[in-house]
C-alpha cells in the first residue's frame, strides 16, 4: 500500500471516529434543544417525544426580551473574565519560577497551592460568607471576582508550569547571554512559546468560572449582581404550569456566549502572544 | 520575619555571588498574597470546625477529637468511600481516555485540513458548559426507564432489552460515570489539545521515516512527550472528580439506597440535612488527604525523573 | 471570530434593553428586585420563590403584579425590595439561616413548611401574633397551627398553602378507586395484565420518596419522634408499624404490582410524562397535578383520571402528607414586621391560593374563593382531613435522608427490611446526638 493511500485510510478513521463522539456528545444536547423549543403541555411528556408536534420558539423570545437576562450574562462574563485573567496574571510568574528554579520546598508548595481546589466548596461556603462579612466585601462583585481568582491560581499554576516545561531551556539561555533580564526572557522568549498552553488555562479558568455557583450564591444576594449559573433558577418558577422549557431555553442561550467567547479568545489570545513572538 | 531582619537581608543581597539566583518569593509573591486574601481564611476555618462541634444552628462550643471520631466511625463511609473509588477511578479513566482521543482526533484532522474538527471541539465542549441545572433535565429523560425513556427506546429498535439505568445499583454507578465523562471530557481536551500542538512535528517525521505504524508512534512519541500535561490533567480531574456531586445529585440523588453517594454527597447531606457543620468540615479534610494522597502517586508514577530534569 | 462573540453580546443586550413592558403602570412599581418607588423612605426586604410575583408564567405573573402594585399604592411610603430564592432547597435556606444569625437577613422571607422548624430552633423568626386575631389562628387545619405556633403560643410565620398526595387513577383501566392496600395491589395487577406498569410512586433518594410514604406509616398511627423531638421509629410499636409499611411496598415491586424503576423516580414530573404516553393507570402524586395533566393530556385522555385518597392498610385507616410554604418574618423593626404581615393577609393568603389553585390552609378560605369550586377540591379538602404535617423538628431531614436509603436499599434488594431499619436508625441516632 502506497503511503498516500494509508493516509487516505487514515482520513476515513478519523472522520469515522470524529463523527462517533460527535453523535455521542450531541445526543444529549440535542434533547435539551427538544425540550427547549416545547410548549408547556408538551413538556410533560419527557423523554415520550423527542420532535414536538407544536415546535416554538417563544420560549426563547421570552428569555431573550426578559429585562434582565443580558444583565445576568454580563456579570457572569464580567466575574470569569475578571477571575480567569487576574488568576493567570498572578500565576504566570510562579509557574514560570516553578519551572525554571529549583528552591527548597518548590513540591511542598506546589501541593499546597494544590489543596485549595481540594477544600470542598460546599463546606468552605459558611466560613467565606463569614470572612466577606467581617471584611465588608459581601454583595460586591470584587469579592467574588478574588475568589474566582483565587480558585483558579492553582489550576493556572499547575497547567503553565506543565507548558513552561516544555519549553526547550537553550532557547532561553540564548535569550540571557544576549542580555535579557530573567523577566524579560520570560515576557519576549517563553511566553510567546507557551501561548497555547496559556489560552487552554484562560479558557479553562473562564468556563470554571462560568459554570460557578456556590461562590456567587452565597456571597451575592442582590439580584443586580447575579451572574447567570446563580440567575437562571429566576426561570425555574412556577407551581402550577411547566417552566422546565423556559429553563432548558435558558440554558441554551446561556451556552452561547460561552462558545463564542471560547472560540474568539483561543483564536485572540494565541495570535496575539504568537504575533508578540514574531515581533519580540 | 521581623523588621529588624529585614535592612540585614537587603544588605546581604548585593553580596551574593553574581551567578547566584536571585530568590524565588518575588516570584510567588502575587499568587501566593492572591490565595492568601481571598481563600486562606476560609480554608483555616474548615480546619477549626473540623476540630469542634459546630451545627448550621449554633458555633463551636466545644473543640477535640470527638467529632472527627465519630465521622469515621460512622458506619456508611466504608460504603461511600467504596462509592467514591468507583466513581472517581471511571470517571478519571473515562474523561483522560476519551479527553485524548477527541484532541487526537482533532489535531490529526486539523493537519490534514478535514473537515468537522472545530464541530467535533464544540460539541465536546458545550457539554461543558451546559448549566448543572441542565443535566438533571437532559439526562433523566435519556436513562429514563420508563417504556418510552430515551436510551432504552433507541436500544428497543436494535432488539436490545432494556436496560435498568438507575433503579438497579450497580448500573446507577455506570450511568452517573457516563453522564460525568460526558460533562468532564472537555477539560481534558483542553489541556491534551494544547499540549500535542505544542510537540515538535520533526519527532513524528523521523518515527515515519524509521517505520513507526500510528500505534507505535502513540506509544513511543505521544505518549512520553505529554507526559507533564498528562500529570497535570490527571491530578486536575481527579481532584474535580472527586469534588463532583451535581451530576449525580440531579441524577439519582445518591440513590438507590446509596449505590452513588459519593464522599462529596456524603458531605453536602451531613451539612445540608443533618445540619453538621463539623461533621462536614471533617469529611473535607478526608476528601483533602484522599485527594493529596493521589496527588502524590500520580507525580511518582508520571512526574519528572528526577536523573532527567537537572 | 471576535466580530461574531460582540454581534451576539450586542444582540442580547439590544433585545434586553427593549424588553416588551407588559403594564406600563406595573412597570415602573415593579422592577426584578423593587415594588413600589425608589425613592420611598421605608423599606421592606422579602425573599421569596419565583413562583408567584416574578413567574415566568405570564398569567400568573400579570395577576400578582396587580396585587403587589395595589399593596405598595396604598402605601406611598414604603418600598419592597425582592431577592429571588433559587430552588435548591438544602443550600437556599442554609444560606438564609447564615444571613438571619449574622443579621443581615431579609426582613421578611419565604421559608419551605419542611424547614420552618429548624429557623424556630434558631431562634430568628419575629412573632407576628399583633397582626392576626386568635379566631383566624384557631381556624387553621391543626397540622398547620402546631407548625406555625410555638409552645407561648407566638405565631411564627404564616403557612399560607398546602399541598398534599393523592392516588391518580385512569378510570378505563381502575373504575373504582381503591380504598385499601390489598385493592390497590389487586388492581395495579390487573393494569400490568393489561400491557400497563402497575402503580407509580415516589422510591428514589430525594425528599418525595420519604414525604409519599409516611403516608402509609401515618395511616397505622406510627410516630417518627417523640414529644421531645427523639427519634423513635425504630421503636416498640412504632417499629413494626414502619416495617409493615416498607413491606408494603416491598410486595408492591416483588409481585410486579409496581415496576422496579419506582427507585429511579425523583421527580413528580414522572408521572405525568407516563400518564400523557399512556403507560401507567395508576399513580401516587401531587394535588397540584391534577391541573398539570388537565394541560397536558387530550381532553377526552384527562376525563378519564380521577383522584381519591391514599388507600390505608384499611378503609378507615388513612393519611396522607402535606407540605408548602411559609412565609416569616426576621425583622427587629416593627414596621417591616407589620408590612410584611399586612403582604402575606392581603396577597398571600387567600388571593394568592385563588390565583394559583393552590391549597388554602384553612376551612373558610375554600368557601371563599371560586377557584375551589372544582370535584378534585372535594376530594382534596376532604383528604386534608387526614392530612399529616412533617414533625417539626430540625432532625426529620435526617431521619428522611435515612428512609429514602432504605427504601431504595428494600426495594433494589440489596437489603431486608430489618436490617436496613437498624441501619437507618443507627444512622439517625448518631446524627441526632451530634445536633
């Protein structure tokens, strides 16, 4: 078999296989989407009918003209976007020290910093309203944007250190004996070279983020301040008819703004460390 | 450090030898300042309820052992901690397996320019971001063993019986790891993802060349050079894994009996229903010990060899 | 790819901004966290559920926003500030309570019937005896004035509706309603002989599982707790009561009366959606579905269910559980306390029941409203009767926690009745000394 023909083959697998899990992970979402465009009498129905006979779309004009839904995507855009860049601006250096030094006690802290995302979140809620009460910062979105911070400077530390590793260190040393300070053979030499890794810890940060609740439950209150994973119970309400299509409509629109900013920032944030790069 | 120390440390550091690193704090020092502000406090306090008798009705009136006693005496944890290493070993293995084959799969189409990938990551990764409060919805009805449940009417058109996705124990395990990896794929895609673009294509180049088939490039080329991110992601998603109980709360709710009830069920239950506040903060820690504990073994099993690094 | 992330954000935002106003006059009294007028120099904080003020369901939120625009005309000087309770029952009221002990919690606040006890304990509830007289408390079902009231005879918070559980049934396949245990075995045998899966029920880990049952523990006259709060189901009498309830339904799933799926089910939703496909002729539900499945089902498909009361181990032997809601005050500030009190006499209670056909918590509000007129409110008002609140005590979350495993455990065989008793009860002495 002449090579062109394996990969000729080889497409065919890869198509193959793409397409399984395409159907895999689809499946489910296309049942939230059945669900979302079902009017309240269908809605009971469950998993009995997958296409409704009376498909709508009000549901979705009910969300999207709903005074404060945009107020509630902006907050949650604001709060992740405001944690997943404080968490990697902090976290750059220490990832980079963490790779490039070895000190006494580097694994020691590593796995220290490592056990705040090991605290369970459900316990830690009563102590941090405590602490955010005791310091005045409950019902602001600076509290909750340090904690989203917070909670991701481990994940962030933990993934750039992995893809400072990477990095070849003659590239670098290079860099030092053309006279870079440390700091600046870490902004023009390494960065550059680890920006995908650095957007995968953006984008990570931001999608945690994203789909946050504890935090914001119990540190905002005020419904002005809600960001949509706390808001979207507001679309949950009623006894008597169905709001389960609301809720799944909601969810739907909620998905978006999260896609759309995953696929701009992987795109942004790449070029842009890469186009550094190329100009550093 | 006092302030007396300090003008002494500062004279010191000129005196250094010039090829001395500077320290490493400086380094640090955002990050560390960062977690401190926002996330120390809270984390000692868990520690101090650990210690005490704390319920959500009233504070701590009394500290000792008693109560972390009594949590790991209580005569469901051998059953949930059974649950948990189920749970998390399906989901871990689940979300890194299926995690590497959708990068794989993507990097592999993207360098040959096929058509679908960004699709396939899209999908992958909207599960992801799918609202928790979703998955109780989505996932109810597909396990659903009602005669027209989802799952179980699409296996009916291949003549398959069906299947007791919940209500048997041991199935309920299987469901709430799928619904899990389902969610939690995305994350490892992320990170392999990244790290595979990352490798050099002169490695692959050369494997071809000395005849290296796909699986043996895998094997030998992959595999090794992801090393690190496959630490990271590993030790990330079995620290989420076990931290997990949304999916299968919405899910079965830890039922039935407690065939699902995961350490961190366990724990919402102690504080939520039983109002144990210290019972609760003791089970966190033991979630932290399993999860460091783990953590350890991983960096053994997959970090640096320490004769390569230096 | 950055152009179509800000077309979409400009797109919600502009749809937002929009925003069809429904009343324009309701509009401006009544925003998602205000009614009445920003300015109005007092204020009275309320958290309450989405259901009713801030529904997504256009009628039902149209109707309240008239009531609450006429309440906060009446009264210029005030404003209502509203937060929205999610519906994560365990976590909204943990964190209410946090609130209250620190506070900081709202003046006034809706709390879940089931959870009422443990504020009671904690000692943050205002009495609001000024603003009722001893003549409406006394007209309280009893299930409702012991949860309500405490041992000085303080009225705590208002329960402002009720709900309770029913056997459904399609009349094509179970003309007669079952009255006993053994009818209502016999006649979910003869469903499953006609293709169908036998009766439905709550046995799944969640709260429903625990609430639908005790109705069979009830009906024997067994006792969860003592006088003193302790927990005694395991006990004497109260024991072979709960054993010969769980055997109940044991048999129900053994001799195919009822499917083995009963333990996957944590949902009311269930079973409606098997009632609209035509799978089930009998189930135990909720009051409030019968107007769910009168939207749901083909008109001539709902004519043919009807509702009666739980069976009982016998005809006279019946119970059956009741929730809802409350609605408290924790406020120091007399005026809020007044405000509040005066919102639940003239929007909740009564009014608001009529609105939403939920459950009036006292005899003489079914006289009064129209919206009850209804056969299904006969049969609801007259199962009240033997309606049956869950105790009051701040262990009955755990003591349900415990009962939905073993309920799960009995029925998926993985244990026997007995042991799983001993287990639950283990569990619930354990917990109980720790509270």
């Amino acid at each position: 078999m002449t090579g062109r023909g394996t990969e000729r083959l080889a497409d065919l697998a890869t198509y193959v296989i793409a397409l399984v899990l395409i159907a895999l992970f689809a499946a489910p979402l296309l049942w939230l989407v059945s669900l979302a465009i079902r009017t309240p009498a269908e809605v009971f129905l469950g998993a009995a009918r997958f296409i409704p006979d009376q498909p709508t779309l009000a549901n979705f004009e009910q969300i999207l003209t709903d005074r404060t839904f945009g107020l509630y995507l902006w907050n949650g855009i604001k709060l992740c976007a405001l944690g997943a860049m404080g968490a990697l601006v902090v976290s750059v250096p220490a990832a980079y020290v963490f790779s490039r030094r070895s000190f006494r006690g580097a694994s020691a802290l590593m796995l220290g910093i490592l056990t705040v995302q090991m605290v369970s979140p459900l316990v830690l809620l009563i102590p941090l309203y405590r602490y955010m009460e005791r310091l005045g910062l409950l019902e602001t979105h600076a509290a909750a944007a340090g904690v989203y911070m917070a909670l991701g400077v481990p994940l962030s530390v933990w993934m750039l250190k992995a893809s400072f590793d990477a990095i070849p260190k003659s590239l670098e040393q290079a860099a030092a004996v053309d006279g870079c300070s440390p700091a600046g053979t870490l902004f023009f030499v390494t960065l550059p070279l680890a920006a995908p890794g650095m957007a995968s810890a953006f984008i990570l940060n931001m999608l945690m983020g994203w789909s946050q609740f504890l935090v914001p439950f119990i540190l905002l209150s005020r419904d002005q301040l809600q960001p949509i994973s706390v808001a979207i119970f507001n679309f949950a309400g009623s006894t008597s008819a169905s709001t389960t299509q609301l809720l799944a409509a909601a969810c739907v629109i909620t998905v978006l703004p999260a896609i759309a900013a995953f696929l701009a920032l992987q795109r942004l944030i790449v070029s842009a460390i890469m186009a550094g790069a190329v100009k550093g | 450090m006092t302030m007396s120390d300090t003008p002494v440390a500062a004279q010191k550091a000129p005196r250094r030898p010039k090829r001395a690193r500077p320290a490493a704090w400086p380094w640090l020092a955002p990050a560390l300042l960062m977690l401190g502000a926002f996330y120390l406090v809270p984390i000692l306090d868990v520690l101090r309820l650990a210690f005490g008798d704390a319920t959500l009705l009233r504070s701590v009136e009394s500290y000792g052992l008693e109560g972390i006693q009594q949590t790991l005496s209580s005569p469901a944890l051998p059953g949930v901690l059974w649950v948990t290493v189920v749970f998390t070993a399906a989901s871990v293995i689940g979300i890194l397996a299926t995690g590497m084959l959708v990068a794989l799969t993507v990097v592999r189409g993207e360098m040959r320019g096929l058509w679908g990938m960004s699709a396939l990551r899209t999908v992958v990764l909207t599960a992801w971001v799918v609202p928790g409060i979703a998955n109780g919805l989505i996932w109810q009805m597909l396990f659903s063993e009602a005669p027209f449940g989802a799952l179980n009417s699409t296996l009916a058109v291949f003549g398959i019986a069906p299947v007791r996705w919940l209500s048997d124990p041991s199935n309920a395990m299987v469901s709430a790891a799928i619904a899990n990896v389902w969610q939690g794929t995305a994350f490892a895609m992320i990170v392999f993802y990244a790290a595979r673009k990352g490798l050099s294509q002169d490695l692959y180049a050369a494997a071809a060349i000395d005849g290296a088939g796909p699986f043996a490039r895998f094997l030998f080329i992959t595999l090794p050079q992801m090393r690190a991110a496959i630490l990271v992601a590993t030790v990330l998603v079995t620290i989420q894994t076990l931290n997990t109980f949304d999916v299968i709360l919405a899910l079965t709710g830890g039922g039935p009996g407690r065939a699902t009830e995961v350490l961190s069920l366990f724990t919402f239950n102690t504080v939520f229903y039983n109002f144990d506040l210290s019972g609760g903060s003791a089970l966190a820690l033991i979630l932290v010990l399993i999860a460091l504990l783990l953590t350890v073994v991983y960096i053994r099993l997959l970090g640096d060899r320490p004769d390569q690094d230096k | 790819m950055t152009h179509r992330f800000l077309r979409i954000l400009g797109a919600v935002g502009a749809a937002c901004a929009v925003g069809i106003p429904s009343s324009l006059a309701a509009q401006d009294l009544i925003t998602r966290d205000r009614v009445g007028l920003p300015d109005a120099p007092n204020t009275m904080t309320f958290r309450l559920t989405a259901y009713d003020l801030y529904s997504s369901d256009d009628a039902t939120r149209t109707a309240f926003e008239e009531l609450f625009a006429e309440f906060i005309e009446a009264r210029p000087d005030w404003k209502i500030e509203t937060q929205i309770a999610t519906d994560n029952i365990g976590q909204e009221q943990a964190r209410l309570l946090e609130q209250a002990r620190a506070g900081r919690g709202p003046d006034c606040a809706m709390i879940d019937s089931s959870q009422l006890a443990l504020f009671k304990s904690a000692d943050v509830l205002t009495p609001m005896n000024a603003h009722w007289s001893e003549a409406e408390i006394d007209d309280l079902f009893p299930f409702v004035r012991e949860a309500v009231t405490n041992e000085d005879g303080d009225l705590l918070a208002w329960w402002w509706f009720t709900d309770l559980r029913v056997l459904y049934r399609d009349t094509r396949l179970v003309p007669d309603a079952p009255q006993t245990w053994e009818e209502l075995q016999a006649a979910s045998l003869a469903t499953v002989d006609a293709g169908k899966e036998g009766v439905l029920f709550n046995g799944g880990r969640w709260e429903g599982t625990t609430f639908d049952w005790l109705a069979h523990f009830w009906a024997q006259g067994g006792q969860l707790v003592d006088d003193e709060g302790r927990p005694v189901f395991a006990e004497g009498e109260n024991r072979e009561k709960f054993l010969t309830a769980i055997n109940f339904y044991k048999d129900l799933v053994d001799s195919g009366a009822a499917p083995p799926r009963v333990t996957s089910i944590v949902n009311y939703d269930d079973f409606n959606a098997a009632a609209a496909a035509g799978t089930t002729g009998l189930f135990i539900g909720g009051n409030w579905q019968y107007g769910q499945l009168r939207g749901t089902l083909p008109v001539e498909d709902f004519a043919a269910w009807e509702v009666s009361a739980i069976p009982g181990p016998s005809v006279d032997a019946r119970a059956t559980g009741t929730g809802g809601w409350t609605i408290a005050a924790m406020s120091d500030d007399e005026d809020a306390v007044r405000i509040c009190a005066e919102m639940i006499r003239e929007i909740y209670s009564g009014q608001s029941n009529a609105i939403q056909g939920l459950l009036p918590t006292s005899a003489a509000q079914y006289e009064r409203f129209d919206a009850f007129d209804g056969p299904e409110y006969d049969v609801f008002a007259q199962a009240l009767v033997d309606g049956q609140a869950r105790p009051g005590v701040p262990i009955y979350p755990e003591i349900s926690n415990n009962i939905q495993i073993l309920i799960g455990d009995v029925l998926s065989g993985a244990a026997t009745p007995e042991e799983a008793l001993d287990a639950a009860n283990a569990a619930v002495q354990a917990a109980y000394e720790r509270l």
